[in-house]
C-alpha cells in the first residue's frame, strides 16, 4: 500500500508570493491534517479535512487554507507569504480520523521563503 | 490544556549501548492515547507504537520497548543495543478522546538521537 505522498519535496517562493502543496493519503484514509514543523515552534497543527470538510483548525492566520477533493487528495495552499513561513510542511492521514487513530505522514514539503 | 515534555533535547550514545528517552505528559482527560514517533533525516515521521491510556502494559517489539506509568505520567521508550539506523528525532505526542479527532495531537519537542560507532 502506498504511503502518504506530498508534492513537491521542496520550493523556493518570495516573500509576497502564494504557494500550493499537495498531498494523497493512504488509499481509503478519510481524514487529513496538515502540520507545520519549524526549529523554533516545532510541530504545529493547522487543520484537518474529513470528507471535504474542514473539521478542525489551528492557530494561523486566514493565510493558510485548504481543501480536501472527493478522492480524498489535499491541498494547502499559503497566501501572501511570508519570511516566518518557512518550514517544513507535513501531511498526515488517518484512517478513522478518531483520537486513537496514529497519524501516518509524508515526507514533507521544505518551503523557504526569501 | 494538555502539554507533552521531553526534557532530553539530544543523546549520544555509542552502537550496542542502551538508551532511554523520556517523555512527561500533562492532561485533564480520563481517556488519553500516547504516541512515539521516530523522524529520520528524510523527514517522514514514522510512527512506532499507541498506548490506551486505560492500559498500562509495558510493550515490547524488538528492540524497543516502552513503559507507560500513570501514576508518574510518564511513557518512556527504551532502545536495546542501539544501531546507527536508530539514529533520528524521536517525538512523543497526546491525543485527547475529547477531541473527536486523530489529528489534534500534541507533540513534545523531540529527542534527537545519534548513535556512533
């Protein structure tokens, strides 16, 4: 069974720009959350998508957004970037979206923003 | 609110030597679940194992073992004859029943180990 798959590995944007990243979970998981991984702040979480709904968020600005397809497939996308959004950008999926359901994540998207 | 400490920032060990990471937890909720990841330097985060909070069962697989202890809030994991292969950041991480949610967990800062021959 594939993994959870996230696209692209790494990006380079300027401030100011908007980025897009991609992520599929393991076929037949439902939920997906996005995390956001930084020296400083560590892993944070910003929000979860199950069934093409958004059902959780974070503590980030309306910069960050999301969206989950019918197929399950997520996007993230960043807004007006900024230097602190550098990070790198973890997809996760669950396959019942519950509190004792493990979280199984991609390689990440490195974004660095100059 | 809930909160994940794992006060070991990094250890060196060197191959074959045993090694513990800590990790403390705080919650208010009755019905918590406990997790251990391993993040090697590709980035993915693998998870290595769960634990029901309503079982305190010490597990082992391998060489790895972890010990749940309730009473100290404590789930700390164990590498036997450590392998340069187990050299990674480890997180340990809460998820609260009371969330509804998988994806609200919450993560410690993270062990980095480094095993040398």
């Amino acid at each position: 069974k594939a993994g959870v798959t996230q696209t692209p590995r790494y990006l380079i944007k300027t401030r100011g720009q908007q980025v897009t990243l991609s992520c599929s979970p393991i076929s037949g998981h439902r939920s997906v959350s996005w995390y956001q991984q930084t020296p400083g702040q560590g892993l944070q979480f910003l929000f979860e998508y199950f069934s093409e709904t958004q059902r959780n968020k974070g503590n980030f600005p309306g910069r960050f957004s999301g969206r989950q397809f019918s197929n399950s497939r997520s996007e993230m996308n960043v807004s007006t970037l900024e230097l602190g959004d550098s990070a790198l950008y973890l997809c996760a999926s669950s396959l019942t979206g519950k509190p004792n359901s493990p979280l199984h994540f991609g390689n990440g998207t490195r974004l660095t923003v100059t | 609110a809930q909160k994940v400490t794992q006060a070991q920032t990094e250890i060196s060990v060197v191959e074959k030597e045993d090694v513990t990471l800590d990790c403390v937890y705080e919650t208010r909720d009755t019905t918590y679940y406990l997790f251990w990841y391993k993040q090697p330097p590709s980035g993915e985060l693998v998870f290595l194992i769960r634990r029901n909070s309503f079982d305190e069962q010490n597990e082992i697989s391998g060489r790895y073992s972890w010990n749940f202890q309730k009473s100290t809030s404590s789930f700390n994991f164990t590498i036997t004859a450590s392998q340069v292969v187990d050299s990674a950041v480890y997180f340990c991480a809460l998820s609260e029943a009371n969330t509804g949610t998988a994806s609200k967990l919450t993560f410690g800062t993270g062990t980095r180990l480094q095993v040398t021959l």
